[in-house]
C-alpha cells in the first residue's frame, strides 16, 4: 500500500471516546510473529535486539532512512540471530508485505503518528516508542486507527512491564497509603549544551526529505537531525515527552491506582494545567525549557505536580528520577530500580528491587496480547495517550504562557483559541499529511 493510497483511504477511520471491544485476535502460523522493525540509529536498535530476542519472533525487515546506520545495525542484529533481515529504507514495503503481522517504530516523535496509523490501516499491530505522537491530535488519530482496525498498540513506556513497578501498584492497590490526593513525579539528567552550529548539507546516505516528513522544510543542521531532534518543536516533545513521559507514566498510574482503592473514579483528563520554566540555564539553540515545573489538577480532587531541571543530576526522596504518591496514613517512593513505602512518621515499611528497562518482557506483552486481542499493558488508548497526552498539555502550557483547562471532548482549550494551535502542529508538509478528524 503506497502512502496517497493511505491518504485517500484514511475516511475509514473512526475516533470516539468510548472503549470498543478488544483487537481481532490473530491466528499465527506455528505460533510466530513476523516483524519489520523501522527505525534504528537510537532507542530502536535496543527495541529490535529486544523482539529480536524473542523465540517467537522472525525479524523480516530492518527499515531505516540512514543507510550507514542501516547496514550496521542490521549487521549487529544478525550476528545475535544468526539470520540476516532484508534491509530497506522505504517503510512502504514493509507495510505492503502481508506477511508481516507487526511493525515495532524506534523512529523521532515526529514520525509516530504516520507509521502507527498507516500500519493499522495495513492490518499490523503496532509498537511505538514513547511519546504516542508529536502532539495531541496525533495521538488522538493514532488511538482512531487502532480501535477502528482492532489493532494492538503498545506504546514503548518499559515501566508498565517491570516487576517492581507492579508490585509497588499492588501495594498502592490494598489502601494501606490511606486518602491519598497528591502526586509528584520528577526528572534529573546532566545535558549537555548544544551550541548554536551553523546549516551544512545533509549526508549523502539519508533521505533528508522523507526523515523532515510532516514537518517544515528547513536547511539541513546536524544539530537538528540524529539525537538532538528531540530539543526542537518541529521535531520533538523536549525533556518532558523525552524522559518525563516515563515519571509522568508512573506517577498517573499510583495517583489513580491509590484514588481507586478508595472508592474513587479514574482520573481521566486533568481539568487545568499550569506551568512554570523556561531555558534559564542553557544558551544555546535548543528550543524546549531546560527548567521546568508542571502542576495538573484532576476532577476527582488531586493534583499532580512534575519537577524537571536537564543541566544538573540530583536526588529527591533518594532517587535520581522517579515518582511518589502521598497519602493521610504512608507514601510510596517508586524509583527506577526499587519501590519503598512508609508509614505516616517516614519509616520505610516495603523495599522492592527491580529494574527499569523490561524491553523483552514488554515486547513479550505485546505479542502476547496480538494473540489473545487482550489490551497490553502501555494499550495506546488507555495508557499510551493518556500518559503521553499530559507531556503536551504540559508543553502547550509553557508555550502559551498561562494555566490551560483543556476538553477532551473537543480537543480544545476552554475559553483560549490561541492556545489551541499547541493542539497540533500549525501545517502538515505534503504528501506526509494527519488524517483530519473531520474526515473520519
């Protein structure tokens, strides 16, 4: 399927807010998946060694724009296998090939959305890695896709898989924190600055066009293409849809687990986001904040807070990074590799050890739920968008300048049209364009 015969045919889609019943459960030969992986120069080469890994899996394609980064990586998976994926740079063949039950996506924000809905539309289930989209509509229309096809969308928050953040739900879960209205989640890393080089010419082993997609056509700048796409608004979500969607992730999942234990409904989309930062450390030609504190308030009387700052490395509640939930009788310290709780007066009552990075346990849910047509543990709709949704209302509100009350009803800001156009990007390039909501 060619990408105008996914445009012309996007009117198939359809987005509602209600749940539907759960994917088509797939009938696999031998019990195997076939897989095109696409997209794999960072995170994605992990991602492809973790289904790689796989019994089950047969990895057919590797797909990237880099040829360099192409052949190495493709090199290196086949030295673990012992087989050699077919190596392509077009993502069309893969989704043109009706053998491939899965595309798994390592690819920059800005080229999620696309691959997750043309894959859908193709008929394979889907993993994107974190966040669900470049912005909020796109990870509306991705949720569209998946439950008009009744396809499986993981989306690429590790955490959802890892033992000891399961364990620290199922303690939140029995209520022993008490009345809990309050959560916090928070980010430390040590970035560097990026300088402000000057545009040059792209490398002769990319595609520079289709790598730019939906985005604007800009002079080719080797700060604004491989890893460092991420700290500009064409491209990426900053350090909040970067690392903060793993915290933010863990945090929504403790606040609303401890909210229910206590009779209380989900949380749902938070009624009113305020922000505060900016780039007070870096001068440089990074775009998003270096600095960075965001509140979210909730209907059901709780409110979220996420503390970020990129150019020091420091520890809150003795973790680096991580997330807490705090309640009238303990709270709970869950960290990327242990959870703790305690009691009232701060003694520590639970230790649980783990690790952060369940790659192949969260691709094994995945597969496992292609051949149940269960919902994986980071399900796009409930999970992914959710979680991912609070880094672009978080972003949205920085880039406005004020406190935001969005309506998920209508993608909207309540009573702020300006601040509307942070919904979605203000022009899609053609031909790489999102499927209007409209036209669904």
């Amino acid at each position: 399927m060619h990408r105008r015969t996914f445009l012309s045919t996007s009117a198939g889609l359809v987005a509602t807010a209600a749940i539907l019943p759960r994917a088509e459960a797939m009938n696999l030969a031998n019990d195997r998946v076939t897989l095109a992986m696409i997209g794999v120069k960072g995170r994605g080469n992990g991602v492809m060694h973790a289904f790689a890994g796989l019994p089950s899996v047969d990895l057919k394609y590797v797909c990237d724009i880099d040829e360099s980064v192409l052949g190495s990586r493709t090199e290196g998976v086949a030295a673990k296998t012992k087989h050699k994926p077919e190596m392509v740079k077009d993502l069309r063949k893969c989704l043109d090939d009706k053998s491939v039950d899965c595309i798994a996506l390592g690819t920059p924000d800005h080229w999620h959305a696309l691959p997750t809905i043309w894959g859908c539309m193709a008929g394979k289930h889907v993993y994107v890695e974190k966040p669900d989209g470049h912005n909020l509509l796109e990870g509306r229309t991705m949720v569209a896709a998946a439950k008009k096809h009744k396809k499986v969308v993981q989306l690429g928050t590790q955490s959802r898989s890892g033992v000891h953040f399961i364990k620290a739900m199922e303690y939140i879960a029995s209520g022993k924190l008490g009345k809990v209205v309050f959560a916090r989640a928070w980010e430390s890393a040590k970035q560097r600055d990026l300088g402000k080089p000057a545009d040059g010419v792209a490398p002769s082993t990319i595609d520079y066009n289709v790598w730019l997609g939906p985005a604007p056509l800009r002079p080719f700048n080797p700060l604004r293409f491989h890893g460092n796409w991420r700290w500009f608004f064409d491209y990426g979500s900053g350090d909040l849809g970067n690392d903060g969607v793993h915290r933010l992730d863990v945090a929504r999942w403790a606040l609303e687990t401890a909210v229910l234990a206590k009779g209380g409904k989900p949380l749902g989309w938070p009624t009113r986001v305020s922000v505060g930062g900016g780039k007070y450390y870096f001068d440089d030609a990074q775009e998003w904040p270096d600095t960075l504190q965001v509140n979210y308030d909730f209907a059901c009387g709780a409110l979220m807070c996420y503390e970020m700052r990129i150019w020091n490395a420091y520890h809150f509640e003795g973790e680096s990074e991580g997330a807490a939930v705090y309640g009238d009788e303990g709270y709970a310290i869950i960290g990327n590799s242990r959870f703790r709780a305690f009691d009232p007066k701060g003694k520590m009552i639970v230790e649980e050890s783990g690790g952060y990075h369940n790659d192949a346990g969260h691709a094994q849910n995945f597969l496992d739920c292609m051949k149940s047509g269960e919902r994986p543990t980071a399900d796009l709709e409930t999970v992914g968008h959710p979680s991912s949704g609070l880094c672009h209302l978080g972003n949205a509100a920085w880039r406005a300048g004020r406190t935001l009350r969005f309506d998920p009803d209508t993608y909207t800001f309540i009573g702020d049209k300006d601040a509307d156009q942070y919904v979605t990007r203000p022009e899609y390039r053609k031909p790489y364009l999102l499927p209007k909501l409209s036209e669904l």
